[in-house]
C-alpha cells in the first residue's frame, strides 16, 4: 500500500497488523518506519518471531524490534533476552503480565482509560519512548 | 512516524498498538490507528465506544486502491487519493483525538 502519510512532522501511524507473516509483502513494509514484533514468553510464540523478524528484513525493513508482552517471572525474561540475543533481535520493550489488561478487554474499554496507573501502561509508555528516541521524529506539531 | 505491530492472535498486540496510539496522541502528535486485523479490535482498544465502533466501515479496496507494477514487475497496491481524504472520510475519531480506520485486508498480499 503506498503513500501512507509520510513521516510528516506531528504525524504518527499506528498499524495493527495482521498475525500472519505471509501477509507481511514489500508494499507493507515499504511505508513503516519500525515493525514492533509482539512475543509472548512461550516457544511458540518466539518461533513465530524468529521467522517474522528476518522476513521483514528480507523485505528491505531495517528496523524490527522485539516487543515482550505478559512478562510473569524473571524466567520468562531472562527466555526472551537470550532467544533474542541469540539471533541479534532487540528487545525496545518489556510489558508485564497484568490482570488490568484482562479486565479491560471484559469491559471493552481501552486500557488507558479502564487503568491509567497499571503497570502495563507504565510498560508500554516506556516502550513510546523507546521508540520515539529510536525513530527520532521531530517534536510533535500540537495538532 | 509509521509503526507497524505484529504478532499471534491473543499476543496482545492490539493492546499495545492502541495504547502506542493514545500516548503519542497526548504527546501532541496527529495519530492515525490502522486496523489490518481480520478481527478488527483496536476500535475499542483505542476507546471508541459501541456506537462509534457502529460506525466504522472497512475502507473499500476498490474505492482506494488500484494495483500498479513496480520496476521488477511486482503489483503493488497504491492510493488513488491522497491518504488524507481516505482519514477524513471514513475514520471515526476517539478520544485523544486519535483516528481509527478499519483497512482489514488492504495491506497484505494477494487481498481483496
């Protein structure tokens, strides 16, 4: 898909992507900036990961960064880091597994709203900051 | 700045994309949250509510896109209309002003 809008200054997109790898096509990846992987501390899920995260490279995607999602123990972590470092996928976030999450999907509510100081919010403005220090986009247009 | 984030179903990827969206929107950026999903949620994981999410139309393929072939003979899918007007038109604005559009299937291969 072409011409999504471009970096402009104060613009972001936010892409909710398929699950599915096959989908990932050179016109996708054409017109994102980063692709954020999300894993799940299970090996099934960072298998999926370790074909995701070459296949967007493949694609001409510089940037794939590997975001851990339902962190219960430091096991989990310490599984992912090492997965991940294995390959040379990085890490940009860490968001716990957290019960607010849950109870947000039940009231079909957005997470921010359902749960402003949740830990997993915490986890996930980090991972904006990561991101943005990462893509260094300019500051925000106020519009 | 364009994001794309992917991963299994039930990895919580529409949860952390759609709070990316309301962050960054409160940080005073103009923020666009595409769904791509076959299931389309990030309506109301961004906050829209019941009756917003009622209003939200897949963005038609036909209307938007037509394929054209690079120069190694790919079709890739381009915009027939600036995407601005495609926001304008069939987003559904949520809080923090973040624009929610469903494109379910308009960004992967071989969709119609």
């Amino acid at each position: 898909m072409g011409d999504l809008p471009t970096s402009r200054p104060g613009d972001v997109t936010v892409l909710d992507m398929e699950a599915s790898i096959e989908h990932l096509t050179r016109g996708t990846v054409r017109n994102v900036d980063a692709l954020l992987v999300v894993v799940e501390p299970y090996y099934r899920s960072l298998e999926t990961a370790g074909r995701t995260v070459p296949l967007a490279h493949e694609l001409g995607l510089e940037q794939v960064w590997i975001v851990a999602n339902k962190v219960r123990a430091a096991g989990d972590e310490a599984a992912i880091r090492a997965y991940c470092a294995q390959r040379g996928f990085e890490v940009v976030g860490l968001v716990p597994f957290d019960e607010s999450v849950v109870e947000a999907d039940r009231q079909g509510r957005a997470l921010i709203d359902s749960a402003p100081a949740a830990p997993a919010v915490g986890a996930i403005v980090a991972l904006a900051d990561a991101v943005a220090a990462r893509l260094g986009p300019p500051v925000p247009s106020g519009g | 700045m364009r994001l794309a984030v992917a991963g299994k179903g039930g990895s919580g990827k529409t949860t952390i994309a759609a709070t990316l969206a309301r962050l960054y929107a409160r940080r005073g950026y103009r923020v666009n949250a595409l769904d791509d999903d076959p299931n389309p949620n990030l309506g109301v994981a961004v906050g829209l509510t019941a009756d917003q999410v009622a209003q939200l139309r897949r963005v038609p393929r036909e209307e938007i896109v037509e394929e054209r072939l690079d120069l190694n003979g790919q079709a890739l899918p381009h915009l027939t209309r600036p995407f601005d007007e495609i926001v304008r038109e069939y987003d559904v604005t949520g809080p923090d002003r973040v624009a929610v559009l469903t494109m379910t299937g308009l960004l992967g291969a071989g969709k119609g």
